[in-house]
C-alpha cells in the first residue's frame, strides 16, 4: 500500500513539472505574440506617415496638404491631436490605431522632428509604443 502512495506521489509530482513547463511554454507563445502585433502596429504606422513626405516641406497656402487658409489639412486618421501628421512639437497620440488584443494596455505614439541633411529639412518621425504584457 506505502508504494502504491509513494508511486502516486512521484506520479503527480512529474505531472506537475511537465504541466507547469507546458504553462510557462504557453505564456511566453503570448508574449511573443503579443510583441510581433505590437511591432507590426509601429511599422505599419510608419508606412502611412511615408504616405505624407513630399518634396515640398514649405509652409505656404499652396504647400501639399495645406487647405485654402494655409492650415495643414493632411491628418492621420486616429490621430488624437487633429493636427498636420507631420506636425513638429507635439506628441502624436494614436493609441486608437492599435487593434483589440492590445488595446486597453497599450499606447502608441509618435514625434516628428525638422533635421538639417545637406542643407536640407527633413522630417525625422520616431515612434513609441507602450504596453503591458498580458499575465
């Protein structure tokens, strides 16, 4: 009867380590799952901000994206600013981009700045996201 006891203790034991290693193993599947979604959703908004570079980085009324009152007209759509996707000096928040499984714990955001290549403006965007990985 004692090795029948000992022999389910064992048993269970061995069932628990492969149980938990099978756990940790699925947890970190959703880390990982979790980072590529994320990453996709930076690059993906990086390619649709390229969509608003142009050659012309004038501020004039007839300046691409501008409306008929010189104001920039060009937004990116869940941009919570309203403002020029290019705009320099504001924190671009566009957390309403990102999809279901990361909303909610997620920010996204970007920030354009004017640098000086060969005499040239250029706009430099960098983007941010932040997020808390599911437990």
């Amino acid at each position: 009867m004692i090795e029948v006891v000992v022999s389910i203790l064992l048993i269970a034991i061995a069932a628990a380590g492969v149980f938990g290693a099978l756990f940790s193993a699925s947890l970190q599947a959703s880390v990982s799952t979790d980072q590529e979604l994320a990453s996709l959703q930076v690059q993906s908004l990086l390619d649709e901000l390229r969509n608003f570079v142009t050659e012309d980085t004038s501020d004039g009324p007839d300046a691409p994206g501008a409306a008929s009152g010189g104001t920039r007209s060009w937004r990116l759509p869940g941009d919570l600013c309203g403002c020029w996707a290019l705009q320099t000096g504001v924190e671009h928040d566009v957390t309403a981009r990102l999809p279901a499984p990361l909303a909610g714990r997620a920010t996204m955001n970007y920030r354009v700045e004017v640098l000086l290549f060969d005499g040239r403006e250029v706009r430099q965007v960098r983007a941010r996201l932040d997020w808390t990985p599911s437990s």
